[in-house]
C-alpha cells in the first residue's frame, strides 16, 4: 500500500490534489481511498489530505500517521508546529515540500527522508497567474515520485477532478501544461512495499491531532494570540503612491487586520492578515498588489 498525507493551506488545492492522485491510481485499477481533513478549512488555515492506494482492498481508515511520502505545497507550513507536516516522517520513503530547487531545507527543518523541491508555485504564477491552486502540480509531483501512476492517467485525473469543479476549458488545459511538466520533470523515489496496516480483526483508527485541521483558537478571547498570519498564501502590499485613503479596503478586511493611520492611509496587520485578498479585490485604484508570502515563521 502507498499511503500519501498532503499538507496545505485552504486555497492550495491540497483535497484537489489528494482526488486527482486517488481518481488516477482508480483508472490505474488500483483500489483506493482519499479524503481530506474537514473543520477550519478557510483559505490560508492549515488542511490536510490522504490518499491511499493498493491492489489489494483497502481497510485501514482515518487520518495516515506513518505516511510513505509527504506532500507539502508551502516552506512557511514546515516552521508552523500547529500544523506537524513532518509527524511520522521516519516512515517516508520521501517529503516533497513545493520550493525552489537547491531550498536547503533538510537542516533548517530536520527533514530526514530524501527530500524531493520543485517549484510549483512559480510555474502555476506563470501558467494560471495565480500562487494558490496548486493542485495539479502537486498531484503530479505525487504520482510520479511513487512510480505508480502512468502520465496519462494522471492527466486525465487532471481533467475530470477539475471538471467537476467546473473549472473553464482554458484552467483545465493550464492545468494539465503543469501537470505534464512537473511529472516528467521528477523522478521516481524507490518505494519499500509496505505492509497493509490491518493485523487481526481489531481496526485501529488514527487519530486526528487537534492543530493538524484547525485555527488553534481553543479559549474565548485568545483569537489576538492567535497568528493568524501564519496561514498567508499572498502577501496584499498597499501602494501608497497609487491610495486615495478612501478607506474601503479596511471596510472590506474580515479580519480586522486594516487599521487607518491618523493620516488617513490603511496599514496591514501582517500578525493577523490571513491573505484572503478581499482588500485587493475591493480597491477601486487596484492599489493593493497580491504577492507570494515568501515569510518563513
Ligand atoms: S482583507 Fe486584506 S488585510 Fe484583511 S485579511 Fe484579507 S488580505 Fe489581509
Ligand atoms: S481601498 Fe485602495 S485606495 Fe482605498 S484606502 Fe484601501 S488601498 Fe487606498
């Protein structure tokens, strides 16, 4: 059985990716299982998914704690301790984190297994102009770096989890251009086979750590301690060159992370943005850039 838990943040596409992974080793005839963690699931928070795949049946069930390879979309996720992307990383045959290549993130992180980096945000910035949605390349890097999954069917994953989400004929083609590039980019990681994880008749059910899904907002009144920061994918910057001081950004802010100066210009709360861009959609001078969060916390 490969086991694959994949780690992101809401708007990543991280439940996409573990579908596309599951609907291609499903046309590869294989048996399979994938299912996402569901509660603070809002863009930015920390989700998980799992896919698991086998000729055999499947019984295991519940969240992967001893995962063969680890997917991770965001460096900033590998310095969050709330989200524990690397917990059971001695069972990995390897970690995949979405970064540059040459990141030098084993020491930095203490990553053991071989570490796979490719940038997947980049070339969707450059494919689909956009630094979140990364499902496609993720689900490519999966699939090629178990050896199991043939190009074509996780190309058409691609195109039948996307159309489903009713994505337009044009996202569905840019995706599968990503897609096809990061997997024949990659290189296939040498697997151990593993055991199926059932002994016996007596089912044992992983348990879902308290971060691993939610806002850590746990007591009233401690939504301030709170970084909330943490779980930026974009970055809004305010251009005060272009701001009217209008004001309608922090009107439109969620979160409360826009307070206006007594000169009347809106400065961002980086502690508490969550990145949802609202502000930058708002700006009626299009003064609020969206950039990728690049903060390591
Ligand atoms: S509206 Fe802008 S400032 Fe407020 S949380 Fe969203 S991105 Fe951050
Ligand atoms: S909405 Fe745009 S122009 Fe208005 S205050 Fe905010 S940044 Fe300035």
């Amino acid at each position: 059985m490969i086991r694959i838990r994949f780690h992101g943040r809401g708007g990543h596409g991280v439940k996409t990716a573990g579908r596309i992974v599951g609907t291609a080793a499903f046309l590869a005839s294989l048996q399979v299982q994938d299912s996402p963690v569901y509660g603070a699931e809002r863009r930015g928070a920390p989700v998980a998914a799992f896919t698991r795949f086998d000729s055999a049946p499947i019984l295991e069930r519940g969240v992967i704690d001893s995962p063969d390879l680890i997917v991770i979309a965001d460096e900033t996720l590998l310095a969050d301790a709330g989200a524990a992307v690397l917990a059971g990383q001695t069972s990995a045959a390897a970690v995949f984190v979405n970064a540059p290549a040459g990141a030098r993130l084993n020491e930095k992180y203490q990553i053991l297994p071989p570490l796979v980096t490719w940038d997947i945000t980049a070339r969707t910035q450059a494919v689909l102009g956009t630094a979140s949605a990364l499902s496609a390349g993720l689900a490519a890097a999966a699939a090629k770096l178990t050896g199991l999954i043939s190009a074509e069917h996780l190309l058409a994953a691609v195109r039948e989890e996307l159309r489903q989400l009713r994505a337009t004929a044009d996202v569905v083609d840019k995706n599968v251009t990503i897609a096809a590039e990061v997997f024949d980019q990659l290189s296939t990681v040498r697997f151990a086979p593993a055991a199926s994880g059932i002994a016996g008749e007596v089912l044992t059910v992983g348990y879902e750590g308290v971060n691993l899904g939610t806002a850590s907002i746990l007591a009233p009144g401690n939504a301030q301690q709170r970084n909330t920061g943490t779980w930026r994918v974009e970055r809004p910057e305010i251009d005060y060159d272009v701001c009217t001081r209008c004001g309608l950004c922090q009107l439109g802010c969620p979160d409360g992370a826009i307070k206006i100066e007594k000169n009347g210009f809106p400065v961002i709360d980086y502690d508490h943005c969550k990145g949802c861009m609202i502000c930058a959609q708002v700006c009626p001078l299009h003064g609020i850039a969206r950039t990728k969060e690049v903060r390591s916390w």
